[in-house]
C-alpha cells in the first residue's frame, strides 16, 4: 500500500531533499500528536504563528460562526464585510494613532510587497533601503529586499534601486536620504537568528527617515503579537513606524496579513491608478472572524505579561558549556552552538524525545526557541531538559 509519506514526496511539491517528514494526526495547545499518540511540544509554534498555542477553542468558535453565515463574497476592498471591518477596528484600538489604515492580505510576503508599492507611491521615490541577512518573505518582491545572496541570486534580475545596510550600526543610517522610498526593517531580526537591535539605535533610525522623508516599513510578521514581550515589538524602542507589517500569529492559526498606516498615505492607493493594491483573498472573512478572536483571546488572557519571566525561566535552564550564548527577546530566542553539523544533530534528537525545534534561514548554527506563548513553566522544564540533555549527549 502507498503510504501518505510516498504520495507527498510523489505528488506534493518538494522545495528540498530532506523533508522532515514528520506527520501528525492533530494538535492541541503546545502540543502535535503522531498517529501513534506521541505528544510532541511545539517550540517553534510552525515558525512564528501558533501563538496561542494550536486549536484555541475561542477561535475555532468564531471560524465555525462565520462559516455558517458567509465565505468569500468578493474581492478585497469593495463590500463591507463585518469580519474585516470588526477586526481592523480592533487592531487599531490596540495601535498608535496614526497607524489607523489596515489593509488585509492574504500572507506576511504579500504584506510586503504592498507596502513596498505604497511607498513608492506615497513619496514618489524608488529607492529601498534593506538590511543584511533580513527576510521578509519569497515572492520577487520580498526576495529583492532579503539581505542573503545565496537565497536570491538564482532568481535576478530582482527590483532595481535596492540597497543594504548593516543591521543596528549607526553609521549607515547616513545612506538614507531624500531619494529613499522606504527603508524596511524587520524589528527584530528573526530568520538572521534573532538579532535585537539597540534602543538608541531605532531612534536614530526613525529621526532619519523622519528628516528624509523616507517611510519607515516595520517587519513584525514574525515579532508582533506579544512575541517578543510587548504586543508590538516597535514599543520597546519607543518609536512608531509609518508603514506596520503583520502575518503569521495575526489569523490565530488562519492565512492572513497586513500593511497597517495612516490614511493619508495609504490613500496614495486610491487614484493615479485607481486599485494601487488587488487581491481577491486578502482578508478573507474567515481568517479575520479567526484573526479578530485570537487577538481578543490574546488580550483578554494577558498573555504577553507573562512573556518575560518565561524567558528568564528558559534562559536560566539554558545553560550548558556548548550552548554559546541564548539570544534575543521574550519568547523569540535563539540558542547559539558551535555550527550547524552539531546544531541538526541535537535538533534530530530533540525531536526524536518529542520537542520539535529548528534552525534559522540565515543562522545554521543556532536553534529556533519560540514555543507559543500559551506554554507553561513546567512544560518550559520538561522542553529544556530535552535540549540540555540532547546538548550534553553530543558534546561531553
Ligand atoms: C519577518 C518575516 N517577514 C515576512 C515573512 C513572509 O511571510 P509569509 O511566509 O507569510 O509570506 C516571514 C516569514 O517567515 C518573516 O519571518
């Protein structure tokens, strides 16, 4: 008999030769299950989304209601869809004031590549700004500003006018200037292996971009949320961007992103052509009645209070001689090794003891340690034995 395994290297499109190929039958809470019922811990939450932990009943509530009322009605943009409107309303009522314009997508990549687009339009320049080692997604656009030429160069010609800096060092803030669009930052690092750049720093960057007139895109696809302690990770630099990318923990487990700014530059979409940005599926009624009840469970749980004593309690338990250092910010760490040969080996093991981990794009020898936030002091203990023990067994 053909198993599942065979028919996904057969019919199901291969973007590597060494899936994981790990198959699970469902999954609760920080918890995946195989068909066997081994409980697996998820520390990674499918890189960056399941937040909440996987199937919070609040949101399958609110998927089941408003299948049971309507699916797609039409493209983005033209009737008013209560799940969209609700759930924009409550994204801003948590946002600064002047990101008050919320247009939906259907992924983090096409987040980016609107926002790309408004501010070309908004300034009415066409240069970009990005940093080394950043990722904002795999789609021409967003691989034009991925700071890794290993990832794109197959694929130029890319977008012309894009240039990179070096990530938190302040003498190349000097490389914006009045000919610059945008520049786009992942707030915090994630795929370059979770980089935390300096307060001092995004101030220094936001008062440039302000001088220039250049808009500044904040990246938290992955960082939003209360991954990193606050709700957005921009609040602890004290700055607030012009244009807010958001994506994977925004749908509570559903597709779904977002391009957030003001409405007097997302109005730069709106004529000279008219429909700057089109998506049929962007904002799908279901993925925000899922993405509206996530953020309500989010908040109402007071879930990202708790955020930073669970990473002091990983921290604390990350300690062993080969672990080189433990770094970034709440629940969005990564754990340094010597390289990657010992990196995968530990991760192999760890999985094989029923704690799924990995490593970055763009930092092969330091492991993903982004649990969803749901996850709980003792189940913190069990996970990092796993990894300490796993760590021991390769380097003692
Ligand atoms: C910081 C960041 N930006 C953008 C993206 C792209 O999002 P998506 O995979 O939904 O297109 C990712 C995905 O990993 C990401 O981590």
């Amino acid at each position: 008999m053909t198993t599942l395994r065979q028919l996904f290297l057969a019919n199901n499109a291969q973007t590597t030769n060494f899936p994981l190929l790990l198959e699970f039958e469902r999954a609760e809470g920080i918890y995946m299950y195989n068909a066997e019922g081994k409980p697996y811990i998820d520390l990674i939450s499918g890189i960056g989304v399941s937040s909440l932990g996987h199937n919070n009943p609040h949101v399958i509530d609110a998927i089941k209601q408003q299948v049971d009322k309507y699916m797609h009605l039409m493209v983005y943009g033209e009737y008013v869809q209560t799940p969209q409107v609700r759930f924009a309303e409550k994204l801003v009522s948590v946002l600064p004031d002047s990101l008050q314009s919320v247009y939906f997508t259907n992924s983090g990549a096409e987040a980016v590549e609107g926002a790309l687009k408004l501010a070309k339009r908004f300034t009415g320049r066409s240069q970009v700004i990005a940093f080394h080692n950043s990722y904002h997604g795999s789609t021409h656009g967003a691989l034009s500003v991925m700071g890794n030429e290993e990832f794109k160069q197959a694929y130029r010609p890319l977008l012309p006018g894009v240039s990179f800096i070096h990530f938190n060092d302040p003498d190349h803030l000097q490389f914006i200037t009045e000919e610059t669009a945008c520049v786009i930052m992942e707030t915090v690092q994630g795929e370059a292996g979770v980089r935390v750049p300096d307060v001092a720093y995004m101030q220094a960057l936001r008062a440039r971009c302000t001088e220039t007139g250049t808009l500044l895109i904040l990246d938290e696809i992955q960082a939003a949320f209360g991954r990193t302690g606050k709700l957005f990770a921009f609040e602890h630099f004290g700055i607030v961007p012009d244009i807010l990318l958001l994506a994977k923990a925004l749908g509570g487990g559903m597709p779904i992103g977002a391009f957030i700014s003001s409405n007097q530059i997302m109005d730069a979409l709106k004529e000279n052509p008219i429909l700057g940005h089109i998506t049929t599926f962007g904002g799908h009624p279901v993925c925000c009645a899922a993405g509206l009840a996530a953020l309500e469970f989010l908040l109402e749980a007071n879930l990202v209070a708790g955020v930073a004593e669970k990473e002091a309690l990983l921290r604390s338990l990350l300690v062993h001689p080969a672990i080189k250092q433990v770094r970034g910010k709440g629940l969005m760490l990564a754990a340094e090794l010597e390289d990657f040969d010992l990196n995968k080996k530990i991760i192999d093991r760890c999985i094989e003891n029923g704690v799924i981990t990995d490593w970055f794009l763009h930092c092969s020898n330091s492991m993903r340690l982004a649990p969803p936030l749901i996850i709980t002091p003792d189940e913190i203990s069990k996970a990092c034995a796993v990894i300490v023990e796993a760590v021991d067994y390769y380097t003692k």
